[in-house]
C-alpha cells in the first residue's frame, strides 16, 4: 500500500496533538488504555467527575489546540470541546457555525505546513477567591500553544492569560465562557 508522504505528516501531526500536554500535570488523571494495535489511546479526563478548575483548563486546552491541515476552522476545536461546554457556549458547538470565528494570521501557512497546535493550560494566581457551594465559578486559565511542525521542530508560543467561567450543572461543571485577558 503506498501512502503519501503528505499523509504520513498529518498522520504524525494528528498523533503529535493528540499526546501534546502529555508531560503536563494534568496527565496524570487521565485514562490511558492499551490499544489492539500497540499504541496508546488517551481518553480527557471524565467532565461528571472534574471540578470546575480541571473543567476550565481541560476544555480551553482542546479549544486551543488545532489541526489546521485537517479542521475546517478553529471552530472545530470548540466543537471537540463540547462535553465540557454549556449554556451559549454549549449551543454554538452544537450549532456547527463557523461563521463567527475570527480566523489566526498563521492558519493557513500551518495548514500548508502540516503543523498543529498544541495547548498546555494551568490555572493562573489571578483566579479571585470564591465561597464553598457557588454554582459558577471564575477561573483564570493562563495558556501556553506550541506549534508542532511536521518536520518534528516545535515553536513556542507566547503564554496567554483567559478568564473563564463555569457552571455546576447536575452533570458536573462546563465552561459557559471565556475571554482573552490583555
């Protein structure tokens, strides 16, 4: 079978997003299952047993991490994020838009390039204090993406700070929004 080698670099990228962060803290609630095919499957941490920390920092890593060679949009990242989104957030993944995303200066020379972008998210010291027992909760998330050439380089990029806010629903928490912090 002969494939391209375009193919094997979006393959390699894919598989790149997919274990970005794996080094991080975060990793070490995830579940990790043995494939049929000797490799490794990592499932995100489950959104009915998260608390509202883990939520904010585990959907904003999905929505900022894209594959650009093979995503239509950014929006494919929020839609990938959805067990972890309510309220408008919720209803405009749900929805398939693509209409509202504002698109990255760099998406299409990622996507000629192959590259994808990984996120690796902490919760920031800015995060204000709040009360036992509040249903919504405002955590500051500070994101760092890297770019993952297929050439096997990786560029960082610069750390970027997001308030987020969730929600306690019956199903555990979701993120319902999140803003850029200048």
């Amino acid at each position: 079978m002969r494939i391209a080698r375009g193919t094997i670099a979006a393959m390699g990228t894919a598989a790149a997003v997919a274990l970005a962060g794996c080094g991080n803290d975060t990793t070490r609630d995830q579940h990790v299952h043995e494939g049929s095919d000797d490799h490794q499957v990592i499932e995100p941490l489950s959104p009915q047993q998260i608390d509202a920390d883990q939520t904010a920092i585990t959907a904003l890593q999905m929505i900022l991490s894209w594959q650009p060679a093979l995503d239509e949009s950014k929006a494919d990242a929020l839609i990938r994020a959805t067990a972890y989104l309510g309220g408008d957030l919720l209803a405009v993944a749900d929805s398939g838009t693509r209409a509202d995303v504002r698109p990255d200066a760099d998406w299409q020379q990622w996507a000629a390039s192959k590259d994808a972008v990984a996120a690796t998210c902490v919760r920031a010291d800015s995060t204000p204090a709040a009360p036992a027992g509040m249903r919504t909760m405002v955590v500051d998330v500070t994101c760092t993406q890297t770019v993952l050439h297929a050439g096997g380089r990786s560029t960082r990029l610069t750390p970027q700070l997001w308030r987020t806010t969730t929600v306690r629903t019956d199903d555990g928490w979701r993120l319902t929004d999140y803003r850029f912090q200048q």
